[in-house]
C-alpha cells in the first residue's frame, strides 16, 4: 500500500503493438513453409572473442579468504542489525553460517527464515553438515522436526506465527538471532506483508540479518528499520559479482558475437536487428534447441541454464532434444542418478527421465514434483547435466548455477499478464551464470526471438535492482491475532511504525496510514457482526480459537467448525471438504456431480450449504469470495483413499507440480485444524490424521 512508481508497460504481444519487441520476422507463405529458414547452425565466433574464449576453464584453487565486504558484515551483524546486499553466488551464505556459528558456540539460538520450502529443507541439509543434525530443526507447513533445537530452518509464515503466539502469550521469542533470506521478498505482492510483520514484531534485542542480491534502496530499509527497532542497521553493498559476467548473442547462422561494444549494441546486431530477423520464424515452432546446444558445447559455454515462458514450453523443450550426450562422466553420473531414483523411485516412470540419461538435459518448473526439481538440481550442481530448462522461479533462491544463461525472452508473465523484465528480475536471472570457484567467467546469451527486445535486456545489464515498497495489508487472520495481544488503538500504533507509513512521510503523503486503520475498521465490523470480538474490542470465545486458523480463509473454515459441517469421522473426506479453500489458480477441471461418491458430494454440498451465507454477507461487505472448485475435492478424495499418482495425474490432467501444491496447501490447512485441540478436539485428532495419510511420495520425500 506504500508509494510506487509507475509500472511499466503491458507487453501485449498483438499486431497493433510491436514497438516494444524487435521487428516481425517475415510471415510463413502460403505454402506452410517460411520465406526465411535457418538450415541448420555451423558454430562460428567473432574474431575479438577467440582470445577471450581461450580464458574460459576453472580458477585456479586457492585458500579461501574472506572478501572485505563478507568480514565487514560479520562483525556488524555480532553486534547489530545488518542488511546485506551482494550478487547471487558472492558468498552471502558464508556470513550467515559464521554468525550461526558464534551463536551456538556462546549457547545462544538461531532463526534461518526463506521464501521457498525447496530452500528452506537445503539449508537444513547444509546447517546440519554443518553443525550436526542434533543442532539443527526444521518447520515449515509439511515438517516440523526438532523444533527446540539451537538452529532452526522454516518459513518465513511459521516465523510470523511464533511471533503472534510471543505477543499473545507476553512471551520473549526464545532466540537471539533472525536471518531473513532473500529478504527482497519484503516487496513481494502477495507475500511481502509477511516480512514487514516479522521486521515490525520482533524484539529488538534480537539482531536480525537480511540477506538479498537485490535491493535497490538498501539505506532506506535500514534507516526504517533503525526507526522502529532503535539500534544501528549497517548496510553491507558488494557490487562486484565473484564471476564477471560476460554478454554474447546468437546470431541464426550459429556465429557468436559480443553484444556490447563500449555499452553500445554490437554494430552486426544491429544491422541484424534492422532486417527484422529472428532465430526462427513462426509462434508455433520452438528454438533448434540441438543447434543451439551444439554451438555453446564447441565454444564450452556449457552448462547452461535456457529461461524459457512457461511450464509447458520447458517440457516440450527437453523432448525436441535430440543430440545424446558423449559425456565422460559416466560412472559417476549412473551412480549419482542411481541414488536420487532410489531416493524417489515414483521417478524411475518420469518421462523426462530418459531425456535427461540420453542427452544430459532436463526441466525445473513449478510443475514439476519437487523429487524431481531436487534430482535435476542436484545433477546440475554436481556437473551432470548440460542443460536445464527452467522458468524464471529457478532464479529465486535455489543453489543453481550455470556456466551460462539463455535468454529467448525479454519479458515474463507474472501470473496475469506478460511485462518486461525488470531490473530486479533480470538480476536474479543472470546471477546464476558464473559457478564461484568453477567458472572465470559467466555468460548471458541473447537469442533473437518474437518476443525479445534486445536493445531492452542491454539497458537492463547496466540498471540496478528496483526500490521495495512495502505491500503491508490488512486480512482477518491478521487482524485476529493481532487482537489477541493488542488493542485498536496499539494495531493503529502498528501502522504507524509500517514501511508504508515511513515511505509515506518521506513522499509527504499521509494517506497510507489513514487507508491502513480504515481498512483495519472495515475489518473489524465485519469480525464484530460475525461474533468473533465483541463490543470492547475483545476477542469472544470463537475469535480466540478462530485466530489460530493463520490461513487464507479463517472465516469460512470456522463458520464450518461453530455448525459441525466438516466430516469429522473420515480422513479422505475432511481433506476432499478443505481442498477448494486452498486453491487459488484459475484453471479449472469439469466434472459431473452424479458420477462422484455419494458421500463425497454430500460432504461438498454440506460445507457449501453452511457457508453460502456468511459468502454472500462478506461479498456484501466488500470482502469478495472466490468459487470453491468441486474438482479440487475429488482429486483430494481419490489422493487420500489411495488411489494411484499416476492415474490421479492423467485422469484429472493436473500438472505434477500443481498436484503438489494442492495436497500441501490442504496439509498445511489441516494442520491449522489439528491445532484446535482444546477447542476441537474431535475434529483436531481427525484432521492431524487426514495430514498424515496426505503427505505421502511423491508429494514429500527426505532430501540427503
């Protein structure tokens, strides 16, 4: 809700608009052919690179010795705050192990907090190489494991919550250092508010580390940050990335070429770009990923990570690959893959399985079961593969490097509409060409598609990372727990130590503030005419239990729980009635009522039924209610009644990936339920059992 600048653009990609992309490729003649068509690439490179290219190989080893800017936040952050911002790959983790590791060697506690539970569960691994897996404990909505431990991985949302259960309880969080990772994330749209709260809520006694790769006002984090808390945040700002990166573009013919020369676009680029000339020429078709492949392997610009739009693009990507690897690794590879299908054997039927044996190429994706991104992250980092297929989440927080990266795109799709890349997008991408200790060099390689703007990404390489605003927002789980330790007028206090309201007196803007509590009020009346706080400003009986529910839908689910219209005697079935609640995308499956379990839609029809009201009231109130998709129900009825993943996958045509999602999201709703003990207890014992028969492989598996 604080100031933002103007958002760029829509990239529309229609006919009326091409200002933003480089001219239109010829369009196909009638025959169905093209009037220009590469015959197949010959790898050819620029004169001026052959000297540069004989560089390319792995640094000679030396003794590890820390950089200045790596010491520098080691000492401020023993003492005080830090906020530290270097580029992916420049030894961040290292100032986060070390200051772990003063803290449990004086018998004092730490919180290591990320975005991603992909991250969350690695550093698990890594801390507990690191400090014995006795030291180490894990929570997240899927794990809760040694929770008392000294060092503590999870989420940023379970971190929140411990610190609604401090304040509710007039507790002190038990720890004596906070790191947040990729603590960009603060201006996350949907998960920001999540960061502000912790930075907002925790204890200044309790030194809190923030770590990111891109933050484009760092000194204004830190001064607010020194506002609320009342102690010294240090800013630590290393430009210098620990691999140069280098820029290239691959012409059509298979001929490399520098991109820049002296900031400016190389002059045959520019001609190129002139004839409005493109690596290929119909939307239909993909790149020739095997030419593509073959040029970079001739010039050792492997291996390499391809950015491409979308989920299904990637997976047809690996599946036009053709080319079988020649790779002298042999041994090891069959042994490394060995152990990660013996891991997860549901991936032994993977189909990109023999793709990746064949051709040393693979997909990650947000579609993918998260064995499978595991077992391709691992290959890659241990030098297995040649290239991955990815969209831009690799990009956030996985431990991912590459040689080089391949842009086809210069914009992405943000879950509503395609937009340039910015900035801080395209840093987080390019931050993964160059493998410390592995690589001279990094390299980003622009391919000439419909939809990249090469003179875009060039502007790009010389901008710095976007400012963060904050995206502080109110919603009843908040306004709950905040209730539950606070009055009105200590949350109005609250919003006034905001990122949103700081931001707002430095643009001398007093709006946000005033739309925070009127929000909060609006809130409020509906929790008031719900009877979950009465007319003091007081949470009643139902508002105590109710905040502990820290979902997207705490509401709905209580009206539930207060008129017994969840099952409370069938596992398969509670899950099945939770399912639409957590889903959020818009796709949709159709499916005829009459052909499902008389039981299961009896159970729908029932919640629907008892919150159909309590819908239209909210909706009244300006709190729209998305439709609860029936599909969902059924594909979690079949999943927890054990019906086989697979069939489940191809019956319902749902993405692995998505599947995944679904089943954790209810677990982590169910695992809300399971904690209304005292309260619930019936329906609590059911719900922790459905959670149980839920969490099975592939959804979950024990990284080693």
């Amino acid at each position: 809700m604080g100031h933002e600048p103007e958002q760029p653009k829509k990239s529309k990609r229609t006919r009326r608009d091409r200002r933003y992309y480089s001219k239109r490729p010829p369009r196909s003649n009638r025959r169905g052919g093209t009037e220009t068509k590469p015959a197949g690439m010959k790898p050819e490179v620029e004169a001026g690179l052959k000297d540069f290219f004989a560089r390319i190989g792995k640094p000679r080893e030396t003794p590890f010795v820390p950089d200045p800017f790596q010491q520098e936040a080691l000492e401020a952050i023993m003492r005080t705050d830090c906020l530290v911002t270097a580029p992916t790959g420049a030894g961040k983790t290292w100032i986060a192990e070390q200051v772990i590791g003063a803290i449990f060697a004086s018998g004092g506690r730490a919180w290591y907090a990320s975005p991603l539970k992909a991250l969350t569960n690695s550093k698990r691994v890594e801390f507990s190489k690191a400090f014995g897996s006795d030291n180490v404990g894990i929570l997240t909505g899927d794990v809760k494991e040694n929770a008392d431990a000294p060092i503590v991985v999870g989420t940023t949302e379970i971190l929140r919550n411990q610190l609604y259960d401090a304040m509710h309880h007039g507790e002190d969080l038990d720890y004596d250092l906070v790191i947040l990772d990729e603590a960009h994330f603060l201006g996350d749209r949907e998960r920001g508010v999540v960061w502000e709260e912790i930075m907002i809520y925790l204890p200044a006694r309790i030194n809190l580390l923030l770590l990111s790769a891109t933050v484009g006002n760092a000194p204004e984090i830190a001064e607010w940050l020194e506002s609320i808390r009342n102690k010294e945040c240090v800013v630590v700002t290393e430009d210098k990335r620990p691999v140069p990166l280098h820029p290239l573009f691959l012409h059509p013919s298979g001929r490399i070429m520098p991109l820049l020369t002296k900031k400016k676009l190389y002059k045959k680029i520019v001609s190129f770009l002139d004839q409005g000339a493109s690596l290929y020429r119909s939307g239909e078709k993909m790149p020739p990923f095997d030419d593509i492949i073959s040029v970079l392997r001739r010039f050792r610009l492997l291996p390499a990570i391809f950015f491409l739009k979308s989920r299904n693009e990637c997976d047809v990507a690996v599946q036009t690959v053709t080319t079988v690897s020649h790779r002298t690794d042999g041994y090891s590879f069959a042994e490394d893959l060995n152990a990660g299908l013996k891991q997860s054997p549901y991936l032994e039927q993977h189909r990109q399985l023999a793709k990746l044996r064949r051709c040393r190429v693979g997909a990650h994706h947000g579609g993918q079961l998260p064995a499978w991104k595991f077992l391709v992250e691992t290959m890659m980092n241990r030098g297995h593969l040649d290239v991955v297929f990815a969209t831009s989440t690799v990009a956030a927080g996985v431990n991912f490097p590459a040689r080089s990266v391949v842009l086809f795109n210069s914009d992405q799709f943000n879950g509503h509409e395609f937009l340039p890349l910015n900035a801080t997008e395209f840093h987080q991408m390019t931050g993964r060409a160059g493998r410390r200790g592995q690589d001279k060099i990094g390299f980003m390689v622009i391919i000439p598609q419909r939809y990249m703007n090469v003179t875009h990404v060039k502007n790009l390489l010389f901008q710095k990372p976007e400012n963060i605003y904050s995206r502080i927002r109110n919603d009843f789980s908040m306004v709950l727990n905040l209730l539950l330790s606070h009055t009105p007028d200590d949350i109005r206090k609250i919003f006034q130590l905001s990122l949103a309201n700081f931001q707002s007196r430095l643009k001398k803007n007093a709006t946000v503030q005033t739309d925070l509590w009127r929000d909060f009020q609006r809130h409020l009346a509906v929790l008031k005419a719900e009877g979950f706080v009465d007319e003091a400003d007081h949470l009643t009986g139902e508002g105590i239990w109710t905040s502990q529910l820290r979902l997207d839908q705490p509401l709905l689910i209580a009206e539930c729980l207060k008129n017994d219209a969840f099952p409370d005697d069938d596992e398969a079935l509670l899950a099945a009635v939770i399912a639409p609640f957590v889903y959020d995308r818009d796709s949709d499956v159709f499916l005829r009522r009459r052909e499902q379990p008389k039981a299961l839609v009896a159970a729908v029809d029932r919640m629907t039924e008892t919150i159909t009201p309590l819908v239209q009231r909210l909706n009244d109130a300006g709190f729209p209610v998305a439709a609860l998709p029936f599909w969902t129900s059924v594909v979690l009825y079949h999943w927890a009644r054990g019906v086989d993943w697979n069939l489940l996958t191809k019956a319902m045509k749902i993405a692995d990936g998505d599947l995944t999602m679904l089943i954790s999201r209810t677990a982590d709703n169910l695992n809300q339920i399971a904690s209304l003990k005292e309260s619930h207890p019936k329906i609590a014992a059911c719900a922790a059992s459905a959670r149980k028969t839920i969490l099975r492989e592939p959804v979950v598996f024990e990284e080693l």
